[in-house]
C-alpha cells in the first residue's frame, strides 16, 4: 500500500518538491555496524539465510527504523539474488567479497518460475509493509545490468576489462536478459507493497564514455520505461556509482529516473547547478561518518547547504561502513534533522 505521500517527506523530495530539513536514510542502514544485526545474524547463521527467511529479513529492515527513525526503511536483500534466480551459485565467504560462479544456465524464466525462485524475498516485502508505520515508505532494489552482468561474468574479479572485451558477446547477450529480469524483480516488488526502488549500478565507474552509454544509459532506460508500463508513476532512484561529470549528467538527463544518487566523489554543488530537473541524493563519504566530530559536522552542513531549496534526499556516497559508531550516526540525523 502507498503511504500517503503528503505524510512522506521522503515521497515527496521524490516527486520533486523541495523539503527542509530533507529525509534522510542511508545506503546498506540495515547491517554489521548494529549490534542487533550482529547478534541476529550469528542465530540465522548466514547473511544469505536472514535474507532468504522472510521474518528475518523483515526483522532486519525494520532495526534501523526502530533505532533511528530513518525517513525510509530498504528492504533487506541483495542485489546477487538475480544471478541466484537465473540459476548461479552465490555464496558470501566471510574473508571476502561474494563468490559468483559459473556458467549461468536458465536465463529464459516464465514469470511463474522467477517468481516461485525469488517468492521469499517478495514475501519480506510484504512482512515488512504490513508492520511498518504507513508513513514510512519502503525501497525495493536491484543491481542494474551492467554491475550484475559483471558479477555474473567475472565474480569477484570484477574485471570489466574482460567483460567488455574478451567477452564482450556474452555481456552483450546477457545485458537484455537481465534488463527482463530486473524488470520483473522491481515490478514484483512494487505490487509485494514498496512505494520506490533504486537501481544500484555499483561498477558503472569502470566504464569509459562509449561503454557507460551502451551499458548503463541504455539498460537503464529501458528498465526504466519497461516498469513504467505496468506502474506509470513508478518512483525510480538510480546510482551509477563512480561516474564521470558527463556521465551523471547524460544519467539524469537520458534514463527517466526521478533522483539520481551520488557518490561521494562527486561535487554536490556541481551536480545541484548541472543536473536540473531531478531529485539529487546523496553524498556524505562513509568514512566522514566513521570519523564523527567536527570533520562530521562540516561535512553534513556542507551537503544541507548545497541541497538547500531543491529536491534533496540526505544519504551517504556509498554504503554504511561495518565499522561506523552509533553515536555518530545519531549526532548525523540530528544535524540533519535540525537544518531548516
Ligand atoms: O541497504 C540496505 O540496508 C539493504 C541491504 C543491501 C545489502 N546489499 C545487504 C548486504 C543492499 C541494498 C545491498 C546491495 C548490494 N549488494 C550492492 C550494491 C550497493 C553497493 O554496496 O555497491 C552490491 C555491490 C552487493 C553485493 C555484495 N553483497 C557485496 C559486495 C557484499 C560484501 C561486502 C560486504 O559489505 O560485506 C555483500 C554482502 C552484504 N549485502 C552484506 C549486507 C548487509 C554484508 C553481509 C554480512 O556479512 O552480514
């Protein structure tokens, strides 16, 4: 069920409107650096079981909401979960990053099947819509197809050098099979209950120019307007991590997302002057919310300020590090939520 936008800031900076102080939530929220996740974790045994036991994984999502008041909880998944539903083994080692292995097989999946694959995940999104407050929306996600087809090609290589040469005719096959099944996966979960998704292209930066258009842009649209077939006001926040100057732009002005995400390496001042006509998220460097006292102050009025009077989602560059201290995420919000 969709909150009643007028009661979400979140919705609202969303659609377009300028909201102070902006809503904040943060990227990876739920995770190691709560102790309630640690100690939930540890029971389930595995990051892969919590994400694949509904309750859990509703559990999850909801422990930063409790703690924080977050103005937007994300379901707690992964974004592998497609390359598990097109038949790939994933695994997520504790002394690295996951572990993809090949050969990818079933890429033609009926809507039954994928959604038979994947019916858990779709089940916390219920779970978790059902106990949250209505004025609290809920994000769904998905890797977009280029940081997946990566994943699925390379592992945890992540040699887009490979992909985009030796390789370059399975990345060009695999591309439209994954912009299919990245559709159904956010249109799924938008009708399991979430009001808004992100798009992660996490490795977009390992592209040059010509690739990033024919491998993020292009994708992009097309999930873009493929969800918008079925959901016409699908809310659609896209993060192309790691991209040029030229290439946020060409993002925001090409694919159709409502809000571009930034990563903490681009000038927020910039993207405010050059990137009109989306809503902005983003960019506080996770590691300045490691850091915490003045350095973290100056970085969040920095980020208030050039958001001021436009749509604006407060939000880090990348992900919450694992070990980032509570207090500071608490002395962040309060800034934040002080700003006018
Ligand atoms: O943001 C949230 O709170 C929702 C949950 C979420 C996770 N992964 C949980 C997770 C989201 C949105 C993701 C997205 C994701 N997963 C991305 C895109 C965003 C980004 O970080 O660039 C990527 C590239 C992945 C793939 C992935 N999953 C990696 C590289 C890793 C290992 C790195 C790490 O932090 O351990 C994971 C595991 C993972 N996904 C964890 C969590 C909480 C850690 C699992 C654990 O050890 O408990």
């Amino acid at each position: 069920m969709q909150p009643e936008s007028s009661h979400s800031s979140f919705l609202q900076a969303l659609q377009g409107e300028a909201v102070a102080p902006p809503p904040v939530w943060l990227m990876r929220q739920a995770g190691r650096y709560l102790p309630e996740y640690r100690q939930l974790r540890e029971k389930a045994g595995s990051f892969w079981k919590l994400c694949m036991t509904p309750e859990l994984a509703a559990e999850v999502t909801l422990h930063p909401i409790r703690r924080f008041g977050f103005d937007a909880a994300i379901i707690f998944s992964d974004i592998l979960v497609i390359p598990y539903a097109l038949g790939q083994t994933v695994a997520f080692p504790e002394s690295s990053g996951p572990v993809v292995e090949e050969p990818h097989r079933t890429l033609e999946l009926s809507p039954t099947i994928w959604h038979e694959r994947l019916r858990l995940v779709y089940e916390a999104v219920h779970l978790v819509r059902d106990s949250l407050d209505l004025s609290t929306p809920l994000i769904g996600f998905a890797g977009a197809p280029w940081t997946l087809a990566l994943y699925m090609l390379t592992g945890r290589s992540l040699d887009a050098y490979s992909a985009t040469t030796a390789r370059r005719h399975e990345l060009e096959n695999l591309i439209p099979a994954l912009t299919d099944a990245i559709t159904f996966h956010l249109d799924t979960q938008l009708q399991s209950g979430a009001d808004a998704i992100q798009l992660f292209d996490s490795h977009a930066g390992l592209l040059g120019e010509k690739d990033f258009e024919a491998l993020v842009i292009e994708p992009t649209q097309r999930v873009v307007e493929k969800l918008r077939h079925n959901h016409p006001k699908a809310l659609v926040i896209g993060f192309p991590r790691g991209a040029s100057k030229n290439g946020y732009l060409r993002y925001a002005q090409v694919t159709g997302v409502n809000a571009v995400s930034l990563d903490q390496n681009v000038s927020l001042l910039w993207a405010t002057d050059a990137l009109a006509g989306v809503t902005l998220q983003g960019n506080l460097d996770p590691a300045v919310l490691v850091a915490g006292g003045e350095r973290l102050d100056r970085g969040v009025d920095e980020i208030i300020c050039a958001g001021k009077g436009r749509p604006f989602i407060f939000n880090l560059g990348h992900g919450v590090l694992p070990e980032t201290p509570l207090q500071n995420v608490e002395r962040m919000l309060k800034r934040v939520r002080s700003a006018a």
